[in-house]
C-alpha cells in the first residue's frame, strides 16, 4: 500500500549510498512516504554491509533493533537489503524471521515490487547497476556520488565483494552523462566518481579505459564545479588520466589510491598486482605531473603473516611518502576468503598497536602539512553554518566528504549550502584548518 510510511537506514560505503537513493527514488515513484522516525514507520529497510566483520555487526545490530519494533507490533514490514542480505540470506531468514523480505544487491530495481507482494527478491544479474529512476539525494543536495560500475574482477585475497556484487559491469556512458546532468540541474555541484575501482571503467563494455572520456564528457555538464574521482588502482593510473586531470579546470587534483601495503611479500599475499617500486613510480609521477595533486590513500595493518619488520617498513613509506591523506584499517578475517585461511593469523591486540603508530606517524604529517598552507587562498565549498556562531564549515578540494578534514571559516556574512568562497588559511587544528573570507581581509 503506496501510502504507508518508510524508514529507511543506509549503511556501509558511498557505493552503497548510491544503491538507498535509487531505492528511494523507485519507492517515492510508487506513492510511499519517508520518515525519520522508525516508531512512525509501517516498513523498515536497512540496507546492510558486511564489508568487514565491524560492518556485519552494525548489520546485524540494527536488523535486531528494527525486529524488535515489530515484535513490540508497531512495525509491519521489516526488509533486509544489500550486501549482508546478499550474502548471508538464509542465515538471516533463520536468525532473524521477522525479516519478511530480503533483498540482494543484484536487485534493488525490485524493492517496490517485493513490497507489494512481500516475496524475496535474490536474482543473479550481469546487468550494470540501476540509473534509469529519479535519485532521492541524501547527502545535502550539493554533492551527490556517482556510481559508474558495479562489481570487481581483482579478486584480493581478502576482499569478499566479488562473492557479493559480481565480476566488474561499467554503466553505459550516455547514462552516466544522463545521470550526471540531472543531478546538476537538481542543484548538485560536486560529483564523486565510485566503483570498487574506477580507473578500469569501460573495459568490458568498449574494450578499452574509458574514464579520460567519461570525465571530459562530465566536465562539459553546466552547474557542476569540482568532479572528484576514489578508488584508483595505482598501476591502473595511466598518463591518459593524468593528462584529463591536468587539463580539466573541474577535475579535482586529488586522487584515491588505496595501495593497503608496501611489502611486496605482503602485497603478493594480498593479491594484489603491484610492488613498492611500482607504487613509488606511480606516487613520483603523479607528484611531478600535478605538483598540487592530494593523494589519499588506506592501508591495511595485521595482515597475515605481517612481521615487525613488514611493519616498520610500512611506517617508513608512509613517512617518505608523506600522503595528504591516510585511513588505516585492522585486518578483517572474512569467511570465503583466501587469507582467512592463511597461516600466521595476527592477535587483535597486535593489529590495533599497528594501526594506532601508523596513525600517530600520520597525524603528525598531517599536522605539518596543515601548517603549512598557512598564509594560501583556497577555494572552498561550503557544507554549513556552525550553531550559535558567526562560522561556517568548509570543504577544499583535498577533503572528500567524511573521510578527510574541514576548514572552518569565521565570518558575519550569510552563506548558503554548496557556495565556493576563496578563503585565506589563517592556522589548523590538527586535521582541519581555520581561514576567513579573502575578501573580508582587504577590507
């Protein structure tokens, strides 16, 4: 019934995101209702991660939350959608039976459908992900990701998403561009570029890389100001993507290589199809080729295995390497996966001391890098006003939203969601920086 109310729960990846607001967008062409709260809800959707296991458990936990509203029987429908449901479908039916549809990744185009008729909908599908419905754009209506494929063919040794979303299936460029230009003229004026890895995009459909293309076709959209690009495998980084970064105004110089190690015993355990000196090559090129390029990067500490010396020359690299920005993550054993299996299996203890040097070491170069842009007008991005205060939150174009810092920006005047400002970095607090307006400055 098109007029119940939905409360809807996104969790996991930007990836992610980008599946929950199709799912919105399909639900609101239906007549449904949203809420944002689940005591007023008559459905519930959570759709889930189980990327690693503290994902699965956020999973988990709030399908519980949410089944225990309809044993209290407030709620009528509870739906499990996406990664966890893909995976783990039976055990969810017999863990958790007041789940009364699951719903895997391969079909969320079927959300209103299985709504109607209450049936599971867990379809195997080379089809590329959905684009062809009206977005409900969650993330302020400024920025909006973009999805341009869906699955991975790299087959990391510890990464479970090729059992869950498939081998890699760009989306068609004319849809891409379709999508692009409707979510600016909606008001959108930075767009992220997604995938599990977008530097192969176009392979399987037209035989060759077809990001540079992609992204001149997007820069040539009106309303759009910065395109920023995540999820660049480093050997996949040619000089064809170089050249489009360097040469499109709109193109962000800031690039995700999340390279997860440098031991090359490490890297070969992991699977994956690099080494130390092909990450270096390809750090020092883009460097030279783009001399303001902000590269961020994770890395994955306590692999199995991973000896105190592997790990002292993770430490090293990332001081010389000296990333603008750093995520670290734990090891996560994910059942189905190869290095589950392997020997040499790390304690939790020893994996969260690793993590918590690498990540003292990075704060420590962050530190010295945000003093140093003491003094510099940048661009900035407008995210929103601080409560009870003459200041405003920023984005420059070396912070992606929630994974890197702000630039808080002290001024009188009123500003608007989504507005560039130039601002003069005045000082930084560890991560983020503090500026006022340039023009405020002179006057």
């Amino acid at each position: 019934m098109a007029s119940e109310k939905i409360f809807f729960v996104s969790l996991g990846c930007d990836k992610n995101l980008v599946d929950s607001e199709m799912m919105l967008g399909l639900l609101s062409e239906k007549g449904y209702e949203f809420t944002d709260d689940e005591t007023q809800a008559d459905i519930v959707v959570v759709n889930t991660c189980c990327f690693i296991n503290d994902a699965m458990q956020e999973s988990i936990d709030t399908l519980l939350d949410m089944a225990g509203l309809k044993k209290s029987g407030s709620l009528k429908t509870l739906v499990a959608a996406g990664c966890l449901a893909q995976r783990y479908k039976e055990e969810i039916q017999k863990e958790i039976p007041e789940v009364d549809v699951i719903i895997g990744t391969t079909a969320i185009d079927e959300i209103a459908q299985a709504l109607s008729d209450l049936n599971n909908h867990y379809k195997e599908t080379d089809a590329a992900p959905l684009t062809d419905t009206k977005r409900i754009v969650t993330t302020g209506g400024h920025y909006a990701y973009l999805k341009i494929a869906e699955g991975c063919d790299k087959h990391c040794t510890y990464c479970i998403i090729p059992k869950i979303r498939g081998k890699y299936r760009s989306v068609p460029m004319d849809s891409l561009v379709k999508e692009a230009r409707i979510l600016a003229q909606g008001g959108v004026r930075e767009l992220i570029l997604v995938a599990q890895e977008t530097t192969v995009y176009g392979m399987d459909l037209y035989g060759k890389k077809m990001l540079p293309d992609l992204l001149r076709e997007l820069c040539r959209i009106d309303g759009l100001v910065w395109i920023r690009i995540l999820y660049c495998y480093p050997e996949e980084v040619d000089d064809e993507l170089i050249k489009v970064i360097k040469e499109e105004p709109k193109i962000c110089h800031y690039l995700d290589l999340p390279i997860q190690h440098c031991s090359d015993d490490v890297l070969k355990r992991m699977g994956r199809r690099t080494d130390k000196a092909g990450l270096i090559s390809a750090i020092t090129k883009l460097r030279k080729e783009i001399p303001d390029i902000c590269i961020r990067t994770t890395l994955i500490t306590g692999f199995p295995g991973e000896s105190e010396d592997e790990h002292e020359q993770l430490m090293n690299f990332v001081d010389e390497m000296k990333f603008d920005r750093l995520g670290v993550f734990t090891y996560s054993q994910e059942e189905d996966t190869p290095a589950a299996v392997m020997p040499d299996q790390i304690s939790e203890e020893v994996k969260q001391r690793r993590r918590e040097e690498l990540m003292q070491l990075q704060q420590e170069i962050a530190f010295e890098a945000a003093l140093s842009m003491e003094g510099k007008v940048v661009d900035a991005m407008i995210e929103g006003k601080i409560a009870d205060e003459d200041a405003y939150i920023a984005r420059t174009y070396k912070d992606a939203p929630d994974v890197d810092g702000f630039l808080f920006i002290n001024t009188y005047r009123e500003l608007m969601t989504g507005d560039f400002v130039k601002v003069k970095i005045t000082g930084a607090n560890e991560y983020d920086l503090i500026g006022e307006l340039e023009d405020e400055l002179t006057q």
